[in-house]
C-alpha cells in the first residue's frame, strides 16, 4: 500500500509538470523573427546589427547584401527614422504575422504597436512578402535549419530551470497564456518579452532571447547564469505591463519625477519615458523576488540587485520589499494586480527619496584606498613585481573578477597568473608577470567587483611602465 501511494504521488507529480510544461513549449527558433531581423539589419538597426554569432550573421550579410536598397528596406529606415520603429516594435510585429506573413488580427493605430501606425503597419507587410520572394528567404532559412535546431538544442538546460507554478502562485493568476520561448539569433544582447492576443481571444506571449555568446567554435551557447535571469526577465514583462497600464493614471506624476532623476541611464538602456521604467523596475524587482523564493544564494541575489542599482534603478531594494509585503499578506490581496494601490502609494514615497537613494548607492560604493606593490601611474616599476596588492574601505561580495583593458588596449593589459581575495575580502590580490620597459594599464570595474549588497565600484584604472 506505500509502494502504491508513492507510485500515484510520484505521477501526480509527473502530471503537473506536464501540465506545466504543456503552456510552455520546448525553445525553438521562428522565421518571422528572423526575417524582422534581418530586414531591420539591413536597415541599420543598431540594435540588430551586431557580430555576437558571427558563424551566422556572416551568412545574413553574405545572402542579403544586394537587397539593401530593396523598397522594404528604403521603408524600414524611414519608420526607424521618423516614427521610431527600434527594438521591441520589430519583434511586436513579428508575433502579429502568421507563417504566410499575412496579419494575426487586424492592424490598428496600436495594433501591433504604436510606433507602427496602421497604415504603415499593412504598407510594411505587403513590402515585407515582396522581399521575401525576392531575396529568396525561404531557401535561406532552409538552408540554415541545422544551424537552428542545434541553437535551439542548446538552449535545453536553461528552459528547464523555470518553475512556470511560480508565476500562476506569485501573481495569483492562472496562467491561462501559451509561454512561447524563441531563440533569435540575430538580435545579441537584445531580449524582447512582446504578445499576441488572436480574434478567438487566446494570447500567446513570447520571451524572444537573444544570442551572446559562442563557444570555440563559433557555435551559440546558453549559460544558465548569463541566459536564465534573462528568461525570468521576459516572461514576467507578460504579467507586469498591463498592470501598469491599468494604473498608468496613478502611477504617472511620480513615473515623470523619478525617470527625469535617472533620464540619462533609463535613455542608454533604450528606456525612453516613464512608463517603459516602469514596466522594467517591477520585472525586476520580480525576478529578484523569483530568486529569493527559490533560495538563490546571497552572493547572486545581491549581485542581481546591485545590478540594478547601477542601471540607474535606484529604488529597486525598496519595491522588492514592497512585493514582499505583498507577499505576506496574500489572504487580503490575493492578485498582485489587488495590491497594486499600495505600490502606486509607494511610489510616492520613492519619488520624494530619490536623492536619498543616490546618495546611500554612492556612499556603498566599495572605494580604492592603497595599492602595494606599486604606485599607480610610477613610469619606473621593478619588472621583477610579482604581487599587486588593491585595498578597498569596505569588504567585497568576494565572487568573480571583472577587469578590463585600458584605452591603450590589449598589449598593455598584464599576464596575471593568478587572482584572490584577502583580509576579508577587502582586499584583491594580483599575481603577475611583466616586461622590462613596457607600459601597463588595466581597469577594475563594477560588474564584479561589488559591496556585499552588490553596489559595484566605479571603474578605476591602473597604470605603470616598467623600467
């Protein structure tokens, strides 16, 4: 009788990750994005046009370079030019077409995006279908599968690291949407979290991610590390953009106040007004809620945060506590989407803090204040130094390094040997080996290099000649 009821408990369980997994499919590629991408590559998209696959986007530039000066192309720039069409309104208009790139549901002046128009929108997909004879797409997709499938393959690992339970469990939301994870090949850092509500009312939403890093031999890979925050990223966007939306109203005098304090970064991350902070400060106040209910380690979750921090997302520590209130208080506001009027009431309190907030970040900043070993900027150092010793005013997380070249680029950068932390973190220790009568420089940066609640340093250069 246990060996039954461990049995049935056992496929219970087997059911539910099913379930689970039966609103998300496996990882795969899609031709509509790649062809989005393609098309405003050759339109000189900063945002797509980048070498992170270079395995693949050679063979893009090879096919499609006697088509930049195709009709498509001439009207993709104007509407990157004139109407702004960048980033996730490219892919916002992949996910509206069907595989004969024919219109999901009909275009309107919002419909797939705003910065389209619906003019514009069916004028672009009529173009689009033209350039997709004429350039000859289908043979190119075809011709690449193998390149697909494999990115897809590898991609495997990382998809089966989310708890999809979490999002219906945390946002008290039936998870009622088809998850649909692309592996877009040409975008490189670029993620896009974009959906598509069909006439029969069925919404698809997809986490389209990108592809930055290749292995030796030039082939895509996908670190959990680098790709899985990511993956939380976007699909949370489908939970956390209409409810500011709905709450846009409210939420939109303090949005104004606090994105002219952090204008400047929000506008280099691509983050133009303050509605677009707001959907991104509330996914990743989420993810890091995801991770701390799914018993991250501190270092990780204090790096993930001091990310944020240094994005320019000052108030994050304070909205991620705001969801743990939430949290605890589940018999009284069973929808994140019922508590929302505290988080609107917050963000009042943020907005009045926000120089407060500046002030504690760069007051956390860890701080340089010796170095042994050498004096930086001496022009007549010992080339027989072996150890370079860097002490800071306050501990570091103590995990992973992050060290950069200089502007006097790679052949100034030294042969360290060897790298390690001391006296309680609060000092790094360099083992290398150097020339006679050559200069040095390299530069410690935050991405690594944090407090133990994730404020990264500022960058900070070292360099020297030896004699």
């Amino acid at each position: 009788m246990k060996k039954f009821a461990l049995l049935l408990l056992a496929a219970m369980s087997l059911q539910v990750f099913a379930q689970e997994k039966a609103i998300l499919d496996k990882p795969r590629t899609d031709n509509r994005v790649e062809l989005l991408s393609i098309v405003f590559r050759l339109a000189g998209n900063q945002e797509y046009n980048n070498s992170y696959f270079k395995l693949y986007t050679d063979k893009i530039d090879s096919c499609f370079a006697p088509y930049k000066e195709h009709e498509l192309i001439k009207f993709a720039q104007e509407l990157r030019q004139e109407r702004g069409v960048s980033y996730d309104a490219v892919m916002k208009m992949a996910v509206h077409l069907d595989n004969d790139l024919n219109p999901i549901v009909e275009f309107t002046d919002k419909i797939p995006e705003q910065r389209w128009g619906k003019d514009n929108a069916y004028k672009f997909v009529e173009l689009l279908k033209k350039f997709y004879k004429d350039a000859a797409c289908e043979k190119f997709f075809k011709e690449n599968e193998t390149i697909y499938a494999e990115a897809s393959r590898r991609f495997l690992p990382v998809y089966e690291e989310l708890d999809l339970s979490w999002y219906k469990t945390f946002y008290g939301k039936e998870a009622d949407e088809k998850f649909i994870i692309i592996n877009a090949l040409t975008t490189g850092g670029g993620n896009y979290g974009v959906s598509v509500t069909s006439p029969d009312g069925k919404r698809e939403v997809y986490a389209i991610m990108g592809a930055w890093s290749t292995d030796s031999t030039g082939m895509v890979v996908y670190g959990k590390d680098g790709y899985f925050p990511t993956l939380l990223h976007e699909f949370n966007h489908s939970f956390v953009n209409h409810l500011i939306d709905k709450n846009e109203s409210a939420l939109k005098e303090n949005g104004e106040k606090i994105f002219e304090k952090v204008k400047d970064k929000m506008s280099s991350q691509a983050y133009g007004n303050w509605k677009t902070m707001m959907y991104e400060a509330l996914v990743r106040a989420a993810v890091i809620k995801y991770m701390k209910d799914h018993d991250f380690d501190q270092v990780t979750i204090a790096r993930e945060t001091g990310q944020q921090l240094m994005r320019g997302f000052i108030w994050i520590r304070e909205l991620v506590d705001e969801l743990e209130k939430y949290d605890k208080n589940r018999s009284t506001y069973p929808t994140l989407e019922s508590y929302m009027p505290n988080i609107v009431a917050a963000y009042q309190t943020y907005a009045g803090n926000m120089d407060k907030y500046a002030e504690q970040i760069e007051n956390g900043k860890p701080k340089v204040v010796s170095i042994e070993g050498i004096i930086n900027g001496d022009t007549n150092v010992d080339a027989a130094t072996e150890t370079i010793i860097i002490n800071f005013d306050i501990p570091l997380i103590g995990k992973g390094y992050s060290i950069n070249n200089g502007e006097k680029g790679k052949d100034a950068f030294p042969k360290f040997e060897h790298i390690d932390y001391a006296n309680d973190n609060k000092s790094l220790v360099l083992k290398l080996k150097i020339e006679s009568n050559k200069e040095y420089q390299f530069i410690l940066t935050g991405l690594a290099f944090t407090s133990q609640e994730g404020i990264g340093m500022d960058s900070y250069e070292i360099s020297f000649k030896t004699k």
